[in-house]
C-alpha cells in the first residue's frame, strides 16, 4: 500500500477535525456481530455530527472475519463461525488476548485512505516498539505491521488492518496480537498470506502482555498520529506481493483480470 503521490494532507496537520474531542471507550468483550451492527450505527451518528470521533477499545469471542477479497482456499477448516464483512481485504481471527481498536473518525477533506492507514501503521509501530520490539515495521506491498524475519523464523505479523469508509467516517480497524492464542491461525490463509508468519507481543517479548496494558498507549498514539503530531516516517523492512492485488486470469487475453 504504498502511496502514489504525497499525501492530501501534510503530514504534520491533523487527518480529523482537533475541534471535536477523541473519546476512548473500553467495552470489554463484545460480540463481533453486535459490535458489527453497533459501529455502523455510531458511523451514521458521528457523519451527522451527532457523536465525536471515538476509539472502541475491546476484545471479541473466537471468530474469523472474511474481507472483500477473501478466497475460498482461505476459509477456515475447523468450525469456528466466519462472518462475512464490509471492510477490505482477505481473512482473519478475532479472539481472547488479541486487542481490537475500532476508530470512527470523520476524515477532513479531502479523503485519503492511504494516509489514514499509514497513520494508523505508524501508531501502532510506535506503540510494539516502545514495548520492547524496535524491529517493528512495514513490508511494502502489504498492510499492518510485521517483524522482520531472524533465522528460521519467517516475516511476522503482529498487527492487523482492514478499514470501511463511508460517508468520510472510518470503520472497522485494527487488531494488535498480544496474548492470543496463534493455533486459530493455522486453519486459514491468514490475510490471504502463505509465504509469512503471524506472531504475538507475548510471544516476542517472553513475557505475557494483556491487551487491558496496551489500551492506554494505543490510544494515545493513535490520537497523535491522527493529529500530526506523530508523523509518518519510512519504516520499511522489504517488499511482498500484495495479497490482494487483482489475480490474473490464466486465460484472460491482455488487459483483463479476476477480483
């Protein structure tokens, strides 16, 4: 997801209105279905001007989420129940120990999606590096944040992404891996991503990190990135493919290709 051209908005000035306060709400564990329903409803509430921006800081109950560019051969294999979302992207899980941050922000104008993303990057980058992993960054050509491969283990993602904007109001958002449990993992293609790892804070650090601790640092970075005061910088550890570039089809004639 590397940006064409320089961003809309310089990089020092806010992506939301500063006028309106940035509230963190901590909702515990909430049904992915119900939490669904609820943003959508606070979406509708903040493009309205109804609400102010929020950050909904909470954790699910075990299930997988299927993106828009999700393919049958990513599906999980052992029964846990799938849903089926508006957010971009391919597959992943939601579970205990796992920390999902849902910003609804009214974005200024005008939109840019890839300097939202790369905001949100850039806070999460700082938060796993000030807990200990200064490694932390990005691999060109795919989103979220990852850990650079180190002998026999592979790239590593620690963090995931998949956003909705409707109405200039993000949705959906982040998950930051902290104590969870890595074998739901292996019954999909995680992100549509078979060449890479998935990886944990706790299992990273030796130390068991909840998701209640990062809350805090979460939000505060976020709510830097997203004023200008923390600014994107290059923090690239390689390239990939992108798991979700159009796939070609083997007998397509020039030109054409498969979503």
């Amino acid at each position: 997801m590397t940006a064409p051209r320089p961003p809309f908005t310089p990089a020092d000035s806010p992506i939301r209105d500063c006028g309106v306060p940035l509230l963190t709400r901590e909702l515990g564990e909430v049904d992915y279905l119900k939490m669904w329903h609820e943003q959508a409803e606070i979406a509708a509430a903040r493009a309205s001007g109804e609400v102010p921006d929020q950050l909904l800081m909470l954790t699910h109950p075990s299930t997988y989420t299927a993106g828009k560019r999700t393919q049958p051969s990513d599906r999980p294999t052992n029964g846990v129940p799938c849903v089926d979302v508006d957010r971009g992207g391919r597959i992943t899980w939601h579970g205990p120990g796992q920390l999902v941050c849902y910003p609804i922000i009214k974005l200024v104008e005008p939109i840019d999606v890839v300097d939202y993303v790369r905001r949100i990057e850039e806070a999460l980058i700082q938060v796993i590096r000030q807990a200990g992993l200064p490694e932390a960054g990005r691999i060109e050509g795919r989103s979220g944040v990852w850990l650079p491969a180190d002998g026999d283990l592979l790239d590593r993602k620690v963090a995931a992404l998949g956003i909705r904007v409707t109405r200039g109001v993000t949705m959906h958002g982040l998950a930051l891996n902290c104590c969870n449990a890595l074998s739901f993992y292996e019954h999909i293609v995680p992100c549509g991503i078979s060449d890479a790892g998935v990886t944990t804070l706790t299992a990273e650090l030796g130390r068991t990190v909840t998701p209640e601790e990062m809350i805090t640092p979460l939000a505060t970075a976020l709510d830097d990135a997203l004023s200008g005061r923390l600014t994107v910088a290059d923090h690239t550890l390689g390239t990939a493919p992108d798991p979700c570039a159009p796939v070609r089809s083997p007998n397509a004639t020039s030109g054409s290709t498969e979503r």
